[in-house]
C-alpha cells in the first residue's frame, strides 16, 4: 500500500476550512436573520466557535509542529504553500503562541485591553450631543444633535452645529489612549518598533516609511487640483455672505464646517439634478443594475448572473431577497450569490458582502462551491415592485463595489481557503471592487450595459449619463486629500513618535488630528478643539490600515487607464483580470498586480495616478449661486 504524507499545513487548512464554513454561516445569520431566535442562536454559536479558534491558535504543539514543517517539508513546498504557511504561522503569533509563558500573560492582557477599550470606544462614537437651552432657542435648534450636518444658510448655525457634535469628548479621549497604549505595547512585545509597523506586515505597501511617502504624496501631488476645487468653494461661500460680511475680509480660506454644504449648494445650483434623476429613474432600478453588472461580467470574463429560485425555508428572511447562480459559457456552476436588499430595522446596517464559503481545492479533485451573501439597504422588499424601485447613482456604484467583492470569490481557484478569494491583504481585496466603480463610471460603459427591464431597447441620454457622473466626481480631490489625511491620522496614532507621547499624556489624539489636518489642508480653518477622530470608528477596525482604500482605489485607476479605459469590453484583458483573481491571496498583491499591469507599482505610480485622476477631474466651472 502505498501511504502518501500530507503536509501539515494542508491539514491545518482543512481544520480550518471545517471551521470556516459554520462559523461564517453562523456570523452572517446572526447579522441578517429576522428572527430574533435565529439570532440569538447564531450569537451563541459565534461565541462558541471564537473560543474554539482562539484555543487553537494558542495550541503550543500545533504551532510547533507547523512551524518546524517549515524546513522538514521545505523541499516539497511550492510559492503557494510557502505564502499559506508563512499566513497560518502569521496567525497563530498574532495570538501570542511563540512567547514565553510570561510574556504570553502580558500579550493576552494587552489583546483583551486593545479589545476592551476598542469596544467601548466604538460604542461612544455615534453619541447623540445635547443642546442647551440658550442655543435651541438662539439657532432654532432641538434639544439633541444626531450628526454635524446643517445645511442652513445661517454660517454661524452652520458651525454651533458642527463644533458641538465634533466637540473634544473626554470620555472618547481616555479610551483611545488606552487603545493606542496597549496596541503599542503588543507591538513593542513582538518585536516591532511601533503598532503602525506591526500592521504592514503582508501589505503591498510593505512598511510604515512607504505608507507614510505614499499618503504625503497624494496630499502634495493632488494640492492643486485641491487649491482648484477650494477656490470654487470660496467664490460660492463669498456669494453668501456678500451682505454679512466686508468684501476686503474676505480671505482665500475657508471653514471645514462649511466644506459639505457649499458642496452640497454647488451640486443643486450646478446640475439639473431633478431633471436628470426624472430621466433616469426608470433606468437605475435594482434589476437592471444587476442586469448591467451581469452583461459586464459576461463581456468581461463570460460569466453570467442567472436566477436561481427559492426553495421554502431556504433563506433568512422572505422578502427583498434572491439566489443567483455564476455560471461559465458552458453553463457550468461557478457559485452562489444570495443577494439581500431590503431595509429593515433588525438587519445590520451597511452595505458589506459575507463569505459563507469560499472556494478551496478538495481532496477528491473537485473545487468547494463558493457562496457568497450581499447586504444591501436598497428598497423596501414588501413592495411588490421592489425590483423597479429607483435606486440612487450612488447606490448602483455600491452594488458594482459589493458585487465585484462577490465576483471575486466567485472567480476563486486557490488551493487552500485560507486565501481564497477576499482573503487577501484589504490593499488588495478593495481592488476587484473599486475596479467595478471605474466600470460603472464610464460613460460608454454604462449607457451601454444599464438599460430598462421593461424597454431593453432604450438607450440613459448621454447628455443625463454625463450629468449624473460630473454631479457625482465633483471635488474628487477635495475628498481625496481629506482621506489621505485621515489615513496620515490613524498611521501616525500608532506611530512611533505619537503613540508613546499618547500613551503617556503629553500629547492628546485632539492635538495630533489638528497638527496633521492643518499640514495637509492648510487653507481649511478648523478650531483646535474639534475632534473628528473621537467619532472615527475606523481606527478600531482597520488600526493603522484606514490608508489601504486609497492604496486599492489607486490600484483600481492604474488598471482601469493601463488596460480598460481604451476598450472597456476587452476579454483578453477580461480574462487576464479573472486569473488575477483567481489566485486570491496566494500571491503577494505585487506580484498580481504585475500579471495586470506589467509592473509592480510603486508608492510613487500609486500617488501620480490619484493626482491625474483628481486633476482630470478638478475642473470644475464657477457658478453663481
Ligand atoms: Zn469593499
């Protein structure tokens, strides 16, 4: 008989892959279902399975016998398995297995302090402010302030409004530095100089120093298409207050309290929005976006979106739902997408896509079908219409971007799912779908592939199309530069420099934000006391990768010039995209991007194609308001 060794790390990849598949099913339903007792079920279920994986990624003789595989199976391991390996082990050190017992103590207090303090932290982030008594009755104002936008005319109720929501919270304050303390230390115990540096470990970025070049670099090299668009802002906001105030005080600067509602009045004053949202209504529908993201798809790589129907009991809730099948030219079942669009009050909010399960290679030659569940807020899914319901612009580029997160699992051929599909560094995974964005964007493209469920044959007016995507990519720089600096933020509070002084008291989070605001919008007049970041939930989640978005929406733009712009429909670059992502994570994202592009981009080419981009679309006309 003849007896073949299986390699460890496959077997790890098994138990996982076992795992993944309850645990993810279990998280998605506790998320979406609609009856509480599902619900409850599957929270109890999460909690279970999380304990589970926790006392196995602190299983001392399962990591050693991995890691010692490392050498022992060394001549039997190819690219792949190596990277799976080097991610398992990544893994388990994340939980602190490879330290002695004493330092582990330290490790697992610190996590369930970084846990704690991020928790508490997040739950404060969207806390209703009070109005006194005096202010209500001054600016007409109720008694509790939900969010900082006012789009009053009154600048002076403007600004009350968007100080007193961002106001510095000494609560947030403590819990933050509590945050930002412990995660240094866990990353000073690991051996890394900073949290910031520990969390570039597997980027496409590489290290702190890159990001740091990177996100500077958006911030210099989109400065005039930033100037360009301010300047806009600032002729608008003179135009209001050409009564209120003497003309020779009006400085070339402006608040950042004023920056969305003079936005805002640009958009209404400069497109004919309620014409153009009348002529399209009937064409920006669920069904026919799903429809144009399957023709897309089709043209693209020859994959088409078929409906599947229900069985009874099969789904977690009964209206605004539907299964789709992803099947090849020869009709061959690629994977499943549940898709889930309605509002309703228990299901959680966001837009966001769940991967119940993933495609991986299986021991009896055949491929595990992937499934994949998309969570909309669209429509009201009792409505018997609620597939003609007329969707926003916005939210048909949502369902590209969640749809092409879908395609990419879907496209999935990994050996191992540990990395299959969006199980990738996240500078990668939002490629796929900020690709998607680029697609829908495209004047040809979409006037081309969106048409009405009941009259295929008609054609969005160009003139309509064009409208709705100057509206949308008006100050595209303005946004950009404003990302960059809320990355700058969340990498250098877990900086090397920062971080200790945070730790310590001698510096606030409030006076890091404002130092780093006002270097990289410097014509924007903010008050020292505002405190944006104590709402920022995102330095929870994403801790010193908030920057990864810009990273993958750059990404997305060198392709979509390099290979798409020209011929949009292409199927040899089609098919080249779909075994790029074929692959996953079982490549370094530069080693994917360089199948695509030709070249591994540098933090440099990434910067220079969000400045082209921000320029191209920087040249906005001035309006009188
Ligand atoms: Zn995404």
């Amino acid at each position: 008989m003849k007896f073949e060794l299986i390699l460890y790390h496959v077997i790890v990849d098994d138990i996982s892959n076992e795992i993944c598949k309850s645990a993810d099913l279990a998280e998605c339903v506790r998320q979406l279902h609609s009856d509480l007792e599902f619900r409850e079920a599957a929270e109890n279920v999460s909690r279970e399975f999380c304990e589970l994986v926790e006392s196995l990624n602190t299983n001392t003789a399962l990591y050693q016998k991995l890691k010692s595989s490392e050498i022992t199976e060394s001549s039997r391991l190819d690219d792949v398995d190596r990277r799976t390996l080097a991610l398992l082990l990544d893994d388990f050190e994340q939980s602190g297995v490879h330290l002695k017992d004493e330092q582990k103590a330290k490790f697992v207090q610190l996590s369930s302090e970084v846990f704690n303090s991020g928790a508490r932290f997040q739950e404060n982030c969207d806390r209703i402010v009070s109005v006194g008594k005096f202010d209500q009755a001054k600016y007409g104002l109720p008694s509790q302030i939900y969010s900082p936008v006012s789009n009053s005319v009154d600048q002076s109720k403007r600004k009350m409004v968007y100080n007193t929501f961002y106001r510095h919270d000494d609560q947030q304050e403590k819990y933050l530095q509590k945050l930002i303390s412990s995660r240094h230390q866990l990353a000073q115990l690991t051996g890394f100089e900073s949290f910031a540096h520990r969390a570039q470990r597997n980027s496409l970025l590489e290290d702190y120093d890159n990001v740091k070049t990177f996100l500077w670099g958006v911030v210099e090299k989109c400065r005039n298409s930033f100037e360009k668009e301010l300047a806009v802002l600032i002729d608008i906001s003179a135009q209001c207050n050409q009564y209120n105030i003497d003309s020779s005080k009006q400085a070339a600067t402006i608040a950042d309290h004023d920056l969305g509602f003079l936005m805002h009045l640009y958009r209404e004053k400069a497109y004919d929005i309620a014409k153009v949202s009348r002529e399209s209504s009937q064409f920006f529908t669920f069904s026919s976006i799903l429809n144009g993201f399957s023709t897309l798809s089709q043209r693209l790589y020859g994959v088409q979106l078929v409906e599947e129907p229900l069985v009874s009991g099969e789904m977690w809730n009964t209206a605004g739902v539907l299964k789709l099948k992803a099947v090849d030219e020869q009709m061959n079942e690629l994977g499943v997408i549940y898709v889930d669009v309605s509002i309703r009050p228990e299901k959680a909010v966001g837009d966001c896509h769940y991967t119940v399960r993933c495609s991986k290679y299986l021991s009896d030659a055949t491929w595990q079908m992937p499934i994949l569940v998309l969570s909309l807020g669209l429509v009201d899914g009792h409505s018997h219409m609620w597939r003609d319901s007329g969707i926003s612009f916005h939210s048909a580029e949502t369902m590209f971007h969640e749809l092409g997160h879908a395609m990419h699992s879907i496209l999935g051929r990994t050996k191992y799912q540990h990395v299959a599909g969006t199980r990738c560094p996240q500078d990668f995974s939002e490629i796929p779908s900020n690709l998607m964005e680029y697609f829908i964007s495209d004047l040809g493209v979409m006037t081309s592939i969106i048409r009405r469920s009941d009259r295929p044959s008609d054609q969005l007016s160009v003139e309509a199309a064009a409208t709705l995507l100057a509206s949308r990519h008006s100050f595209t720089a303005i946004e950009t530069v404003q990302q960059a600096a809320y990355g700058l933020y969340d990498l250098e509070v877990h900086g090397p420099i920062a971080a200790p002084q945070i730790a310590t008291g001698r510096m606030t989070t409030t006076e890091l934000f404002y130092d780093i605001m006002s270097k990289a919008m410097p014509h924007v007049q903010r008050s020292p006391d505002s405190a944006f970041q104590h709402r920022f939930h995102h330095t929870v989640q994403y801790g010193a990768k908030y920057y990864s978005y810009l990273v993958a929406r750059a990404s997305a733009c060198l392709i979509w010039q390099n290979r798409f712009l020209d011929e949009p429909f292409s199927r040899k670059w089609g098919d080249c995209w779909a075994e790029v992502q074929s692959h996953g994570g079982g490549h370094h994202p530069a080693v994917l991007l360089k199948k695509i592009l030709g070249f591994r981009p540098t933090e440099k080419e990434l910067t220079i194609a969000l400045s082209k981009e921000s320029q191209h679309l920087a040249n906005l006309d001035a309006i009188t308001v």
